[in-house]
C-alpha cells in the first residue's frame, strides 16, 4: 500500500484510447498510468473505505471515507471524494494487486456488503517478505450491486499472485505485474450487471510493452 499516488485532473496524453462501456471518458481526478504497461480497466463510484495501520507507528487510521476506485492491470488506487483533513491531508490510496492477501467478500443482514483484504506496504521493509504487517482494509459498496466489480477485481488479483508465486519479491523491490494484453481479454469478456453502476473500459491502441515491469512508487506506510 502506499499514499498519495500521483493524480491528474484530466487523462494525460497516452498510446490508447480509453471510453467507458457507455462511452463516456474517465472523471477527474484520475491516476496518472506508470506508463504504456498500466492501462486502467474499471472505475466504481461511490464506495467507502475503512483502512488501519497508517503513520510511523501504524496506529493511525481512516475511517468510513467515501471516494472512487480505479483498477488496472498493476494496482487498485481509492480517490477520496476529498482530502482527509484529519489525517494529514491524505487525498488517495495506492494498493498493488499483488501485494493483496485473504480477500473476502460479505453480505451482512443489515449494512452495506463489503469487501475486507490486507494489503502489504509498498516502503522498503514492505512487501509479503518484508518486516512490516499488512493494512486491513474494508471496501464498502452502498450503492448498487458488485456483480461486474467482485468477478473481475478477485481474477485480476489472482493474476498478479500468480505471476509472483514462484519467486515472491524481496522487501522494496516491486512485484512483477501482468501487462494488459494478459488482461485486456478477461475483461472485455466481463459480465456487466446491470444492478452494479461499475464502469468497465474498453482499451485499444497499439503501443507496444516494455520488456520490464514498472517500480511500484515507495512512499509507502
């Protein structure tokens, strides 16, 4: 997990064009891509997040903050509607797919269903090796259903715990991530619910892929 990831106001100038399924064009703020070897896939607007195990110590926390999220092929990133005044100016959350462990999903009687997982830090003693615990995070959907969001964000997580299975990173040294034409095809294939306002994107554009994964940023708690 890490803090802050950088963001624009408007799509920056890419080798692809992205439209959502309804045609329309990514909202602002948006994170800023790697580069060509991150294309994000889906956006879900209004979900709440819950998240512990912040600041030097790992006592701090944020709790019940609405925003959006944004998946790709390398991370999920949650845009608050708004800074977090109280916790320091925090304005986004970066979590790597591959760093994300025990996902569940639950459908209480009363509440909003939700979604719980850990997630590792991406600072230097982070990381499934690393020194320091995971981040508990709970997501939770008040608006609409999951049905297009929980298929594809549980596959897409998958993939990028299988690409490091057999040689887990060591700590501060990023995961290896899929590229998008490894996960183009899962999700243009994607069931739509028409009971989840998820907004899936169709990606196209011939640029070509680097021979390397990007570094994962580490400004990481």
């Amino acid at each position: 997990m890490a803090l802050n990831p950088q963001l624009v106001n408007s799509p920056p100038p890419h080798n692809h064009a992205a439209v959502t399924s309804s045609g329309q064009g990514l909202p602002a703020p948006v994170p800023v891509p790697f580069g060509p070897h991150e294309h994000f896939f889906l956006l879900r607007n209004g979900v709440m997040l819950s998240l512990d195990g912040l600041g030097p110590s790992a006592s701090a926390a944020v709790k019940n903050v609405t925003g959006v999220i944004y998946l790709s092929n390398i991370r999920m990133v949650f845009v608050l509607s708004k800074p977090d005044a109280s916790a320091g100016g925090m304005y986004a959350f970066d979590f790597p797919l591959a760093y994300i462990r025990t996902e569940r999903f639950h459908q209480p009687i009363f509440g909003a269903n939700n979604l719980t997982a850990n997630c590792f830090s991406t600072a230097d003693d982070g990381g499934p090796n690393g020194a320091r615990p995971p981040h508990a995070l709970t997501l939770y959907f008040r608006e609409g259903g999951v049905g297009t969001f929980l298929p594809l964000f549980f596959q897409l997580v998958q993939q990028a715990r299988d690409l490091n299975a057999a040689a887990p990173p060591p700590p501060g040294v990023s995961p290896v991530a899929p590229t998008p034409a490894q996960t183009s095809q899962m999700v243009q294939t994607a069931y739509i619910d028409p009971n989840d306002p998820t907004q899936v994107y169709l990606v196209t554009g011939t640029g070509t892929q680097p021979s390397a994964p990007p570094l994962i940023q580490r400004h990481g708690w």
